[in-house]
C-alpha cells in the first residue's frame, strides 16, 4: 500500500513541478490536485487511520506543511489566472521542503529520495527560469 501512496506523492510532485515549470495550465492543475488528495487520502487511512493524534505524533510543523500544501495544489485547481499561478508557484516550494525533508527522514520512503531529488532540482531550476524571464518582460 505504501507503494501506491507514496507513488502518488511523487506522481503529483512531478505533476507540480511540470505545471510551475509550464506556467500553470489548468489540463496540470486538476489532474494533480485529483492526485494530491488521493495520496493524502491514503495517508489519513492507511498511516494516521483517521486519527488527528496519529498524524501529529512528529509534530505539528509536518502536519502544517503537509496540509498547507494540499490546501494551495487545490486552491490552484480552482482558482482563476493569477491567483492559481500564485497558489502553484507557492506550493512548489512547500512540497519540496516536505518531500525532500521526508526521503530523508522516513525508512517507508527513502526509496523515493532520488527521484523527489531530482524533480526538486529540475522543478526548481525550470520555476527559477521562468519567474526570471516573466520579470524581464
């Protein structure tokens, strides 16, 4: 099962990366806001068993990361043009300091940690470029 879960994490990262790299097209948004909640689904069911005290035993600041997270991927699939880019363009960045943070941290997902790396420094680079090149114009 943790498979598929985290699969879905890493799934929906890339999605995110792509979608910021590309600008936020609403054709990426949805699919990885569709994903992104799948994936916290699974978590809630499958780690935390729907259990508040469960999900915070490391701590708030994951929870918070995590689900502020979530909350800006879906707030991206709804929202209109700029406010969506905002919503992508600031998740990315909360993702990655989750992802990244967990491949290091936890057993059940140091079998992601390259892939999560890479799309981290790829994502990164290509939301980097594109912020850069919108100001100049």
């Amino acid at each position: 099962m943790d498979a598929v879960t985290f699969g879905l994490a890493v799934a929906a990262y890339g999605s995110l990366a792509l979608d910021a790299a590309m600008g936020v097209k609403r054709v990426l948004s949805i699919p990885t806001a569709v994903v992104a909640v799948t994936h916290v689904v699974l978590v809630w069911h499958g780690r935390f068993h729907w259990s508040l005290a469960t999900a915070t035993t490391r701590g708030w600041a994951g929870f918070i990361v995590f689900h502020s997270a979530l909350a800006l991927i879906v707030a991206a699939a709804a929202a209109p043009g700029r406010w969506a880019e905002r919503c992508v363009y600031t998740a990315f960045p909360v993702v990655t300091v989750g992802a990244v943070s967990a491949v290091f941290r936890y057993d059940w997902v140091a079998a992601w940690r390259w892939p999560v790396v890479a799309i981290a420094a790829l994502g990164a680079t290509a939301l980097v470029r594109r912020l850069s090149l919108r100001r100049k114009v």
